[in-house]
C-alpha cells in the first residue's frame, strides 16, 4: 500500500509547524519571575512607559506598554509584565498578565497589557482613605489617585532575551472600576435628561414623558429624525463620560463616530427643509388656474375684516363685488408686522373670504387683499391681526408617530420603519462594543453605508409628493 509513505511528509511538515510556533523571532519564551532578581542583567538604552491613553484602566482592560530604543534592536526580545497593588510594604507580584503585541519596528514595540481580574478587591472606604486612614496589609493598595478613588497598581516590566534580562521598569497605573465608570455615568444622564425635561416644561414642548417632550415638534408630533440625533448624543456622550471616567483622560472620537451624528444632524435638518418647502409650495398658486379677462382694472375691495382667529389661522372677509363690476379674481398676501417678510397666501381666489394658515400663535400680522384681472390689479387693502396664544393642550406625541405620519394616519409608512430599525441596530452595535471594550469603537463602513441609505430613504420619501 502507498497510504504509510504518503503520511511521512505530513508529520515532517506538522513537526516544522510546532518548531516554527516556538523558536521564530515573536514567539514568547518562558515568561521571566517577576518576584526574583533579574538573571544576568545587562545596560541597555531601552525605555519602557505606559501609554498615557491607558494609564487608568479596570480589570479585563488593556493597557499599552512602550518599548523602544535608540540603539538596541527590539527583534528576539520577550516582554513580562506582572502586577501588584502599589504598597510600602514588601509585597508579590501576581503572575504575569497576558501581553499582546500590538505595533511593532526595529526600535519600538507596544504591546497590549491585559489587567489581571485577580488583583484584590480594595477593602478601605472612600472616607477613610481621605482621613489618612490608608491599609496597611500588602495585598492592599496604600497609593491612590483622583482625590484618593483610584486605586493604583506597581506593573513591572521584564524586557529580556534568551541570553540576557535588557531592562526592568516598574510603572503607575491605576485600576479603575467598571461599577464606578457605570453609576457615574448613569447619573450624568439622569442629570442631563432632567436639564432638557425641565426646559422643555418651561417652554411647554408636548409630551407626557421626558424622552417624548425631547423628541417632539411644536405641532405635537414624535419626529423620528429628532430621535435618532438624541439617541446618538446621548449613546456618544455617555460613552465619552464612561471611557473617560475608566481611562481617566480624554478620548478621540472615531470618524465614524462623527459620521453617524452629521447623517443624523442632516436628516434632520433636511425634514425641516421640507417643512418649509411643502408651507411655500402650499402657498402658491395654481398655475393651471388663469386671471379673468377684461379691458379695466378691477376695483380694490372693500369693508376687508377678519372674522375668525385662531393660534395659526387668520380667516379675512370682504364685500362681494358689485353687478356688473370688472371680473376679477382675489390675492391674499401677509408678513409679521415686526419684519415684512411677505409671502403669498394664494391669488386665484374666487370667493370673497380666505383663511391663512400655518401662522405663528401670538404674533402681530399685517395682511392685505388686491383684485386682479389680466389688465392689472387694483390698490391693496390692509388689515392687521395678532393671532391668540398657543393652546394650552396641544395634541400629545405618541410612540407610533415614529412610523406614521400625519398626513396618513391609517398607514405605516415603511421608509420610517426602515430607518428606525436599522438605527436600532446600529445603536446596539456601539453600545455592545463601547461596554465590552471600554472605547468608543471605529463605525465600520457598513454599518455606515447602512445608516446613509436608509436616512436617504426616509429623507427622499419626505420630498416626493403623495
């Protein structure tokens, strides 16, 4: 049979495999003792130092240690890292931590240090260590920092190859708490959303609960664009609050991160576009509809009154023409008395009264009425109104106002259930790696892409007409 020559090469090469796992340059050999002195030491110029970005971190988080040297080739080196609580008493390092090599050069190296989850948990109170009343047991920690609330841990630094131990450094860091960075966290969120519920009450924002009176418009409505950018600011800024409070320095937010929130701030800003578009386009006339023919110009009209207000409607009334008078159709036009920016209510009307809507409430406006007819149009009659007050009981936002809309109140527009789920699931994403990785993480380009299109869906779907 043929099989037994064939399997020799396979185990040579299986062989070649393990010899190649444990001798090349990279691979770690036995870890140095942390609690004994270093075997054969020799001077180098390598310096060792904790990356500032990590210098705070909590158990299961990674600090970034720094190897690097101006004239010592770093290739062949292994790296030992161990921990133990900063103390005046004589104390052991727990056994070394796991090193990961993240970057590495001729003559620099940075390796990803796991914080070991076996340091002791700290016995001493927050008061009592602000009374001086520091512990004096040597798997305690004695050294703290941040007004005494972080704990800090001795992490020696074993640089050494087969031959010879390169350098031993011993460095700060402080061992933050998961607990901690969570409560603080929680209550800035608390605290800001009561900021914003307090304001929205004061200026009278509709709603029943604190996130509906965040999310809802002036006409009573839940805005599914203005959800999306208050989930994003408060996902993003209680991240920023709980990295910063675990890492204790400030954080570089992904471009990702910023992506998110400019397509949110611009779907946003893009339905408020369309607001103002569809009052514009609700306010001009149609062109199918022609001025009356005649040879005179048509009389202005007279006895012009208003007859019905409310807080954003004006209805006008004035005489009907005389029998026999020039034909002529009507033209309503208004401005806020404080800043005569007139705008066009319509100029094809046929009856002798007109309502104005979309009006701001308790705000002065001047309006005025003209006849026209293809020869021209006659002196315009002015007439001055302030609107009521809004109503003290607008319509109260509810949560199906995310995937309905007003104008269809009997359907689920899909372009909204579109966005929302896919805003759902990209806000678990970040949040699922913000808490397992302690970092704002790199948005990727997918989840991105995803956010765009469905953004640009529910956005297209606003400007294309029913």
């Amino acid at each position: 049979m043929t099989t037994a020559p064939m399997k020799r090469p396979a185990w040579l090469g299986l062989a070649a495999c393990l010899w190649a796992g444990l001798f090349l340059p990279g691979s770690h050999a036995a870890a140095a003792d942390c609690n004994a002195a270093p075997p054969n030491a020799k001077p180098s110029d390598i310096v060792v130092k904790v990356d500032q970005g990590t210098a705070w971190q909590p158990r299961g988080g990674q600090v970034r240690i720094v190897v690097e040297s101006a004239t010592q080739m770093l290739k062949g080196t292994d790296v030992t890292v161990c921990f133990r609580w900063s103390t005046d008493q004589p104390a052991q390092y727990l056994p070394p931590a796991t090193v990961q090599a993240a970057e590495s050069t001729p003559t620099k190296a940075v390796y990803r240090v796991t914080v070991p989850t076996d340091l002791k948990r700290v016995d001493s109170s927050w008061f009592d260590r602000l009374a001086g009343k520091l512990p004096t047991d040597p798997t305690q920690p004695a050294q703290f920092d941040n007004g005494m609330i972080v704990p800090v841990a001795d992490v020696k630094v074993i640089v050494a190859t087969a031959e010879a131990t390169l350098a031993t450094t011993v460095l700060k860091v402080g061992v933050t708490s998961v607990w901690n960075a969570v409560l603080v966290t929680l209550v800035c969120v608390l605290i800001a959303q009561l900021l914003l519920y307090v304001w929205a009450v004061r200026r009278k924002v509709p709603g029943r609960s604190p996130w509906m009176r965040m999310v809802s418009t002036r006409e009573g409505y839940a805005s599914l664009s203005q959800m999306q950018i208050v989930l994003w600011s408060f996902l993003f800024g209680a991240g920023a609050a709980y990295v910063m409070i675990l890492s204790g320095s400030l954080i570089d937010i992904p471009t990702g991160a910023l992506v998110l929130l400019g397509i949110a701030g611009a779907t946003t800003l893009g339905s408020r576009i369309q607001g103002a578009n569809a009052q514009t386009a609700a306010a001009a006339p149609s062109p199918s509809a022609d001025l009356p023919a005649a040879t005179a110009a048509p009389a202005a009209p007279t006895n012009v009154s208003v007859i019905a207000s409310t807080d954003h409607t004006v209805t006008l009334q004035w005489d009907p023409p005389a029998v026999g008078a020039v034909p002529a159709v009507y033209a309503v036009s208004y401005a806020r008395q404080a800043f005569a920016d007139w705008r066009d209510s319509d100029d094809r009307i046929k009856q002798n009264s007109h309502r104005v809507g979309r009006l701001l409430p308790d705000t002065t406006y001047v309006f005025q009425v003209t006849a026209r007819n293809t020869n021209s149009a006659s002196a315009a009659v002015q007439v001055t109104e302030r609107t009521k007050q809004a109503a003290l009981i607008p319509r109260q936002p509810l949560w199906s106002d995310l995937v309905v809309t007003p104008q269809h109140p009997g359907e689920i527009d899909v372009t909204r259930v579109q966005m929302l789920f896919f805003t759902l699931i990209s806000v678990a994403f970040v949040a699922i790696k913000l808490i397992s990785s302690y970092m704002i993480p790199d948005i990727p380009e997918g989840f991105m892409l995803l956010m765009g299109i469905s953004n640009g869906v529910y956005l297209s779907a606003k400007f294309v007409p029913d």
